[in-house]
C-alpha cells in the first residue's frame, strides 16, 4: 500500500531539494565552487555533489518560467 505524504512532506521531499538543484547549477554557471555554494544554502559539499550529478532534485522539472523566476532570486 503506497503511503500518502501531506503537503509539507512533498514540499521537503521533491519541491525544496529541486530548488536547491537549480539554485546550484546556477551558481555554478556564475563561476562559484561547490564549497562556496555548500555555504549559500547551508547544506554539505556532498550534495551540492549529489544536485550536479543529478542524484538529488530531480524528481521534479520546473517550467521555463519558474526557472526563469529562481535564476533572478
């Protein structure tokens, strides 16, 4: 039987970690280092690792638009 997440758990567990996945490749674009990007979002050098090789934040694909409006933030 599949498990029903509430919204604050698919917010956690799909929506946070692909922003944080753009929010990296486009740093990384800029010209920062992972350690550097680490420090921005507060979280390990492994997963800004894990956000370039597509192993974390890719359960979700935003629209260009919404790309659009992360890449301005």
């Amino acid at each position: 039987m599949q498990q029903i997440l509430y919204p604050q758990e698919l917010e956690v567990f799909y929506i946070i970690p692909a922003i944080r996945k753009y929010l990296t490749i486009c740093m990384k674009e800029a010209g920062l280092k992972q350690k550097e990007i680490a420090k921005v979002l507060s979280v390990k050098e492994a997963a800004i690792s894990q956000y370039l090789s597509s192993k974390r934040g890719s359960e979700i694909e935003f629209s260009d638009n919404v790309e659009k409006n992360i890449k301005e933030a």
